[in-house]
C-alpha cells in the first residue's frame, strides 16, 4: 500500500497552487549538501518537517531538476543533481 508522500513523489504532481517555502528549500538544501543522498526519513526529521510537506518540496526541486528521487521498495531516496549543487551553494552563503 503506498503512502500519500510515496504517490507524490511518484507521480511528481503538485497543485498548482502550492508554493515552496525557501526556509524550508534552504534546510532541505543544507542536510543534503552535509549528509549526502539521504532517505526521507532523516530528511523529514532533520528539517522538522511531515512527510507530506517535504513531499511537495522535493517535487517541486525535482521538477526544478535541482534533486533526484528514487523509490525503492517503500524506501525514498533523495540526491542532489549537479545543477542542485549549484543552486544550494548560491542560497547557502
């Protein structure tokens, strides 16, 4: 049975309504440039925030081409792209 963060990350869908937050891009940003491609388990604890609001993020960074998911499994995987590396080292000076 899959779990509402695991269809949003799936199926990368957000409202069209929904407005990432850059406090939030910029913790999300911070925990994967220190601790690496992470699973969103740690992700969602290191940045305080529930599943599905780091869901709706990380989609949007998806779509933006600055993180790449992979499902595994039930297991959420979240890496940072090159262009992502970019991006978090101009917003975290």
């Amino acid at each position: 049975m899959h779990s509402k963060t695991h269809d949003i990350i799936q199926n990368k869908k957000l409202s069209h309504t929904f407005e990432p937050s850059m406090k939030t891009l910029s913790r999300i940003l911070k925990i994967m440039v220190d601790n690496g491609p992470d699973a969103k388990t740690s992700l969602s604890l290191g940045t305080n925030l529930n599943y599905a609001r780091l869901a709706k993020h990380i989609v949007w960074l998806e779509k933006k081409g600055f993180v790449k998911s992979t499902v595994n499994d039930s297991k959420i995987n979240v890496g940072l792209s090159e262009k992502g590396r970019m991006f978090a080292s101009m917003i975290l000076e």
